[in-house]
C-alpha cells in the first residue's frame, strides 16, 4: 500500500514537472533620459549642449510649433526651448522668456536646485521665421506654446512647478497664470508691468516725482546739453556706428539722438542711474555721447536692433501698451521728431489696433484671483510705476527693493527679506521641495 502511494506520488510530480514550460521574458528596456524625451517629442530636433551648475544634463529642443493651436493647417515655425536636467524627484522651473532665448541658469533655480526650461518667446531670435505672419504673434497663441509643453514634459518631471521671467518675461508668467491658474504650483515674476493703454501715462509721472529735485533738474539740463550740443555730438555717433559697423537708414542719426534724448528719463531710473555721473556743462562731447550711450544705447535705434525688435512693438502696439514721451523739457531744442510715440518701431503697413481689454482682464485676475504668485520689482524702476497691486484677499507677496532698479534680484535683498521670501516659497511648495539660500 505504501508503494503504490509512493508510485502515484512520483507519477504526479513527474506530470508536473513534465507539464512545465520555460518562460522566456521579454528584456526590459530603459530608455535613456534623450530617449524619454524622444518618446514626449517624436517631432523635435533634440540635441545634448553643456550642461553648467548643479545640472547633469542639458538639452536644445527644437519643436515643430503650431503657428495657430486652434488650427494646424496654418503650418508651424521652429521653436527653441533649452532644457536643463537637475533630476526627476526635483522641482521644475518654466521660464518664459519675453525675447530671444540664450541658455542661462536662473536665480530662481539655483534658489530650488530644480530642473530648468527656459523657452524662447515665438517669433522672436531663433524662433523668428523668415517671414513673421503678425496675426499669429498673438500673447493668446504664446500661452497656448507654454500650456502644451509643460502638459507633456509633466509626464516626466512630477514634483512641482514654478513660473517665472524678467521684465515682458515676467508679464508672460503673469499673463500664463491667467489664462491656465493650475499648469504651475507658484509663479515668480520680476520687474513685470501690466500696462494700462498704448502709452500708459503713469511712467510719466514716476519719472516726475522719483528721486529729489536736484537729480531731476540735472536730468533736465543733460536733456537740453545734447541737443545743444547736436553736432559734436552727432558727430560721436557717426564715430561710434564707423566703429561699431552701425547703420542707420530705418532712423537717421539725428533721428536716433532725439529719441534717445526723449528716452533718456526712462531709462536712466529704469536701470539704476546715478545722479553724481551725469555729465554738466562742462563735459565734452564725447562725455556727452559715452555717458547717454551708457544709459540708452544709440545701438537701440541702428537697423540691426530695429529689425530684431519688431515683433516687440508689434506685441506692444497691439496688445501689451508700453509707454509715451514727454517732450517739454527739450521741445524748443527738437528739429526731427516732434510727435514721438513708439509706434515709430512697429512694422509698417500692418494693423497695430490696440486692444485696450486684453491686459484689463489679466490685471483683474492677477489682483483679484492670483494666489502663490511672489513679486520682485526695484523702487525706482520705471516699469515699477505699471505694476499689478494684488488685493488683500489674494495669497500672495509684493516685494520691493528700496533704491532699486529692473535688474533687482532676490539676492539683492537684505538678509530678513531674503529669509521671509524663502519662507513663503517654502510654505507654498511645501516640505517636500529643499530650498538652498543664495549666498551673496
């Protein structure tokens, strides 16, 4: 009896044995980390550049973008955006260039250790076609650019996203928010306006009372010493464009000194200037020329820089606003331009009708409705004059630097400021994201 257990036994294993097959499991494939990008962007030219910083890896992407999201039959225009690789368990940081794109670390990275993509403004540096179809440079079809990357790249990069972008940058980061308030956990802007009309008067009147008296009135006499001075002092320029291989044909000479005097307010409390070195009766006429080339730039006016900023004015003209010209201080002193307005650097023959509700609505979301949205604007920067004020209800922080200009940072900032600007970072992305204090 116990053999014949013994026997069934044997004869059941050996059926099972008998009955097992060898399963051969497929290899399991990992991608490399161009691959995933490959996988999120079958379309795009992905090429590896240098990465710099605390980032392993670096990328330029060329996309294949939509010249209308809400119709590709339009066709589509290369567009840049430079990806930087600090790891997949790390914050990301989007940043919304208002222009042209170079591969840069931002402080707002640095700051998160976070992973960076840095996009190009459509239509603008490498992203301009050979030929700008100005209907489709529309604020609306931007948004549209940003909202359907960071939607794929959230495949990859999981932890949180912040916004953020310096001067029209940071307006792009505002308007972004607007128009999709969850594609970003916390939203940094810098130096950004929201402008109120074509030429919104209110610059005027920071230029009017920032400052003392006497700095204002030595802004007033240079105004006038240049244009005083007008030959010598077009004489420089022309010494400067020989040398610089400038030219001037969409603007003459004489033409670009009078804006560049009529500028000259604007600029100098836009970038910090200081009163102690602006040049008196005395200087010469190179002083004269050095020290507003200093401050505007006469490169500004040149052909060169004119063609690149077109899509610019457009953008300004049409749905942004931008700023005027006060011409009574030197009025008596002007022969070419008489009637200044900054429709003067739009592209001809095509319609430049502002929509004066485009950036109302914006303003009224962002001052009403902006939560986790941190402010950095400097004291007497001009553009300060056009800044959103976010209402009491709203979670959000206004920071201003005192004394300081459109090229304020975080870092500038005192000791204490610093520390409440990382506690509000901190208490917005929560524990999970690390912040690393920028050290002076």
């Amino acid at each position: 009896m116990k053999l014949f257990k013994s026997v069934i036994l044997f004869l059941s294993i050996s059926a099972l044995v008998a009955g097992c097959k060898v399963v051969q499991l497929e290899p399991i494939e990992i991608l490399s980390f161009q691959q995933q990008l490959e996988q999120i962007f079958p379309d795009a030219e992905i090429t590896k550049i240098e990465a710099k910083d605390h980032f392993t890896k670096a990328f330029q992407l060329v996309l294949n973008e939509p010249l209308d999201h809400k119709d590709s039959t339009a066709g589509f225009f290369k567009h840049f955006v430079y990806l930087t690789h600090s790891g997949l368990d790390k914050p990301t940081v989007l940043v919304t260039e208002g222009y042209n794109a170079r591969p840069s670390t931002y402080e707002l990275s640095k700051i998160l250790q976070a992973n960076q993509v840095q996009v190009e403004y459509r239509f603008f540096g490498k992203s301009r076609p050979d030929s700008i179809q100005w209907n489709y440079l529309k604020n609306d079809q931007a948004i549209e650019d940003y909202h359907q990357l960071v939607t794929k790249l959230k495949t990859l990069y999981k932890s949180k996203w912040i916004s953020t972008g310096i001067s029209k940058g940071g307006e792009t980061v505002l308007i972004y928010k607007s128009k999709y308030p969850y594609d970003v956990d916390v939203a940094v802007p810098y130096v950004a306006p929201l402008i109120d009309g074509q030429e919104d008067p209110r610059t005027e009147q920071h230029i009017k009372t920032i400052g003392t008296d006497e700095c204002r009135a030595k802004i007033v006499e240079y105004q006038r010493l240049l244009l005083e001075n007008r030959d010598s002092v077009l004489l420089e320029i022309s010494k400067y464009a020989e040398a610089k291989n400038m030219n001037f044909t969409e603007l003459s000479k004489e033409e670009a000194l009078e804006y560049a005097v009529l500028e000259f307010p604007f600029s100098f409390w836009q970038w910090g200037g200081k009163c102690e070195e602006i040049p008196s009766k005395n200087a010469t006429a190179k002083e004269l020329f050095n020290y507003v080339n200093s401050i505007v730039g006469i490169s500004f006016y040149n052909d060169n820089t004119y063609f690149d900023l077109l899509p610019s004015y457009y953008q300004h003209m049409t749905e942004l606003g931008y700023y005027g010209f006060d011409t009574t201080p030197v009025k008596d002193l002007l022969r070419v331009v008489h009637k200044p307005t900054n429709l003067r650097f739009a592209p001809k023959n095509i319609d430049v009708t502002y929509n004066p509700n485009y950036i109302k609505e914006v303003r009224d979301y962002i001052e009403n409705q902006g939560n986790k949205i941190l402010y950095i604007y400097g004291e007497y920067d001009t553009w300060g004059a056009c800044a959103p004020n976010p209402k009491n209800h709203v979670n959000a922080l206004k920071m201003v630097l005192k004394g300081g200009s459109h090229s304020t940072r975080i870092i500038d900032f005192s000791i204490e400021d610093k520390q409440l600007i990382y506690d509000k970072l901190q208490n917005w992305l929560g524990y999970s994201v690390k912040i690393f204090p920028l050290e002076n």
